[in-house]
C-alpha cells in the first residue's frame, strides 16, 4: 500500500495477528474466526454479469476480456436460468466457455453462476447462485432443470424455493462451495420489509444466503438501478441497506449475520450499465487466490465494497481493552466485565478522490440498543483515518450483542454521493 498511514495500521495489525489466534485477558475474548484476516490477498470484483447465454449483448468471452481490461481480478458470470440467449444457461456449452476463459485468462478468478429467478414470486425475486468450479458442472444444469419453472415448463407456483436450497444444501459438499445472494432486493417488491422476511425463510433453510447485494446494478440507467416500481436508490444503494434502522440494520440488531456490502455492475449492455470493475466494485481479502477462496470470503463476510471508485483501500476494525487482536467484519467479540470498545477506520484514496473531504459514518446499535449513525467526522484530504470509542455498550433486539458497521461517502454536487460499504462487527455483550 502506498499511504503510509494504513500500511503501518495493517502491518502492526497483522503481526498481532500471526502471534496470537486467540486471546483472553480481563474479561474480553476474540477467537479469530476469519484465519486470512490482516493477511490475505485483496482482490477487485464483480459478482454479477449477463452474456449472450441470456440477455446480455456481449459474447461470454467478449465480456470476460472487458473485465479483465477493466481491472477484474474476480468475474462471476450469472447469466438468467429462465431465459435463453445464443445458447442456454449452464448447458455443456457453458461450462465449456467457463473453462476455456479460465484457461486463455489464468489471472483471472472467473466464478461460475446462475441468477435464478425465484418462482413462486411473479419475477419480483432474484438470487445470484455461484459454485466453485469442482462442482459447477453437476450442480448448476440440475439446479436449473429441477428449479427454474420455465425449464420444467410448469407454472411458478409448482416449485417451491425452500425444496431448492434444502436441495443444494444435500447436494454441495463440505469441501466444496457454493453461496446465494439476493440480488436487487427492493426493485420489485411490494414493502421493504418483505425482502427481510424472505431472506429470513431462505436462510433458514440454507445457511448459503449470505445477504444482500446492497449496491445493485443498471448505474447508467436513467433510473438508477431500473427501480422503477414503489421504491428507488439512495445514493446508488438498495434502500434496504441504505437506511439506517432498515431491514438490513433490522437483521443485524436482531443476532443475524447478514452480509450487504457488495456492489456489482449486472452487466448487460453500456446503456444501462459500467463495464465491470469500473464503477462498482467489490474488494474481497481471501485465504486464497482462487473461486473457492472467494465464495470463502463470501461466507465469512471478509469484503467491502463502493462505487466511484473512491477508495483503494480500507480497513475497518474493533478493539476492546485486555485484547492483543483486533476485529474485523465478520468477526465477533465478547465482552464480559470490558464495556468500552474502540473502532479505527484507515484508508486510502483512489485517485478519483485524492483531493477531496471524506465524510466517515459509523452506524451501530451499540449505543443506545437502536440501530442510529452514532458518529460522522469529515477527513480532511490529508487525513487517512479515525477512531472512535462507545462506552457501556448496549444489547440490540437480540438480548445479547450489538454490532458497527462502516461507510464513507464522498459528497457530489449535482447528483448521488459515492459511498464504501463495510459489513458489520458483532459484540457479544455478556
């Protein structure tokens, strides 16, 4: 890294981390949860992309070298289970065009997918499913042919979602990775809060669903995001995840780990949308360079995320008084007799964002037990970070943890601010 500041910041943290995987002093413990963290390698993605196998305008190959020359270092390619382009999705054709790319563009992570459009739900919900490439052969045609309604050719209301993630959750090996997310959650819907409700049911069939992909797609669109129907983009985000107090806020206070700070191009054409990588961008930090290790980053909620782009790099993180090891999103502390927690942000400007004021955005619940934006401080162009303390922590809805999550936005005349997402740190408040 470049800016002195995080560089130092990530160093010292991650020596704490190598010579101590677990730590309890005074009341306070941290299991390390995410091995990588401090350590990994960091990679630029994009999760959400259309070829010609559906509605895309470009050739699955024209679109991974656009990816690629835009900066990808991660590519899923997720083109629609119900529709049919050149030729069908997740047919032998498909896979062939998977490992060819794989094979011409070696530095590319190139995951493959589907995104299934959830019947019995009058094409309101999509899902992004994405599988490492050990199985991707086997499971996404069955996923396909025994799921998508118009593959079967019956009506929507004939197949139920849950028997199709508890299928997968039988069929995808322990060793192997596969991982849902819920694409443009509030597009469509009738009331915001019925995208939680249905994210609560399918998780709790399938710990796969991750989340949300909180920054949707279709940027270019003269509608951010097509959100045409009963709701639109708040500063290019899902309202879902944009609203402190939302449903994503919601189903953290509320003990679930729902991971949201995932900004994808759903690429289809250049009327509608950036080329991946260019404007939205997710930044996964992963045990490995490979699809396994990012569906691993997925899991664990080891990534952020922006549009702009604004930032190189962040790093988010939590300490509490008695312990060697700091946090990071996706982690968990526990708190017994310690009540004060410290949150350091540190990071580094894009050069899109070199001379300009940079305001941060703490949003928790650990103050008062409601989700709220507890602190905002505006970074001085010269400024690479800031810390924060809350004290006499309280419980959110759950009865026994609270948790922080991170933005930074960058203020635009004229139209939407440009924000970063983190995911979220829990605190078990003993």
């Amino acid at each position: 890294m470049s800016d002195c500041y995080l560089r130092t910041l990530t160093l010292s943290l991650a020596i704490m981390a190598v010579l101590c995987g677990c730590t309890s002093k005074e009341g306070a413990e941290f299991t390390r949860t995410i091995p990588w963290a401090l350590t990994g390698d960091w990679l630029v993605g994009d999760l959400h992309t259309h070829s010609r196998f559906s509605d895309g305008v470009l050739s699955a190959g024209d679109l991974v070298e656009r990816a690629v020359l835009s900066g990808c270092q991660v590519m899923a390619l997720t083109d629609h289970s119900d529709l049919t382009g050149d030729i069908a999705t997740a047919s032998p054709e498909y896979m062939a065009a998977l490992r060819q790319l794989r094979s011409r563009y070696p530095g590319l992570v190139l995951i493959g997918g589907i995104e299934w459009n959830i019947p019995p739900y009058e094409g309101r919900e999509h899902v992004n499913l994405l599988v490492d490439p050990s199985i991707e052969s086997e499971v996404l045609p069955l996923f396909r042919q025994q799921f998508d309604s118009l593959e079967r050719g019956q009506s929507e209301d004939d197949t139920d979602p849950a028997e199709a993630l508890a299928w997968l959750s039988a069929r995808v090996p322990a060793q192997s990775r596969a991982v849902l997310f819920y694409n443009h959650p509030s597009r469509k819907v009738d009331e915001l809060d019925d995208t939680g409700v249905d994210l609560l049911r399918w998780r709790r069939v399938s710990p796969r669903m991750i989340g949300f992909e909180g920054g949707p797609g279709h940027q270019r669109s003269s509608i951010i995001g097509s959100y045409k129907k009963n709701y639109e983009t708040i500063d290019r985000w899902d309202p879902v995840v944009a609203n402190i107090g939302g449903v994503w806020d919601s189903l953290l206070a509320r003990g679930e780990d729902v991971w949201a700070a995932m900004a994808n191009s759903d690429y289809h054409n250049d009327k509608l949308d950036y080329a991946p990588c260019t404007f939205s961008r997710i930044h996964f930090q992963v045990p490995e360079s490979t699809e396994k290790g990012v569906l691993e980053a997925l899991e664990a909620g080891s990534f952020w995320a922006q549009h702009g782009p604004v930032l190189d790099d962040l790093l988010f993180a939590a300490h509490a008084d008695g312990l060697d090891l700091p946090a990071v999103p996706g982690e968990t502390i526990s708190l017994n007799a310690v009540q004060t927690v410290s949150f350091h942000l540190a990071i580094e400007r894009n050069a899109n964002a070199a001379h300009d004021p940079l305001q941060t955005e703490l949003v928790s619940n650990c103050r008062s037990g409601t989700p709220e934006l507890v602190n905002s401080r505006m970074l001085s162009p010269d400024e690479t970070g800031t810390s924060w303390e809350l004290q006499q922590l309280q419980a959110g809805a759950d009865g026994k943890s609270c948790y922080a999550r991170m933005r930074v936005r960058k203020q635009v005349d004229n139209g939407p601010d440009l924000l970063a997402y983190t995911n979220s740190i829990r605190i078990i408040i003993n």
